[in-house]
C-alpha cells in the first residue's frame, strides 16, 4: 500500500475509534460529534478518501452499523459498540433537531 493509501486508511481508523469515544455526561465528545460528522454526513471528504481507498461509502457505513449492532454483550468490543451505539444515536437525533429547524423556518 501506498503511504497516500495508508495516512487515508489511518483517518478513517481515528474516526472510527473516535466514534467509540465514551460519552461525556450523556453527551457526544466533540470528537466522536466530529467523527460520526466525517463518516455519516452526505459529501464530505470520508467518501472521497474512501472513494481513492476503493472501498464504496454506502457499504462502509452499512457495514459499521452492522457491526456495531450485531454480537453478544460479552464481546471484548461491547462497550466500544455501546459507546458508538450511544453515539449513533444522539447523533442522529441532533441531525433531526437540526433538520426540523430548518424547515420550521422555511415554512
């Protein structure tokens, strides 16, 4: 691989660990906000680093999702899926929030 490929395979690693980050007080750390920004938000750079990866964006992310909630509680990686699950969530709950904001505006 080369040096290019593997400093794009290191960042879409760190958001992914990011992405596992314990929650502070319930909420999103600001880098686990960022991370799941990065990998989940449509047209960012993760699909171009993807993308120059060979590897498809839609079938990352499903394949994450998957991961993250499939297996049993006794895993060695259980509180890593429970942090991202946690994660995923409020996440996707913030993006809805944004998202209602935004069109009570328009309206």
């Amino acid at each position: 691989m080369r040096a290019e490929k593997k400093l794009l395979a290191a960042i879409i690693h760190r958001a992914v660990l990011d992405m596992c980050s314990k929650p502070i007080r319930q909420r999103l750390t600001l880098d686990a906000q960022h991370a799941m920004w990065f990998i989940f938000k449509e047209n960012t750079i993760a699909q171009t680093y993807l993308d120059l990866l060979d590897m498809d964006i839609i079938n990352f992310r499903r394949n994450l999702l998957k991961t993250m909630y499939s297996g049993n509680s006794m895993d060695t990686l259980s509180l890593n899926k429970r942090n991202f699950r946690f994660n995923y969530n409020q996440y996707m709950a913030d993006e809805l929030k944004t998202a209602d904001k935004k069109w009570s505006v328009a309206a």
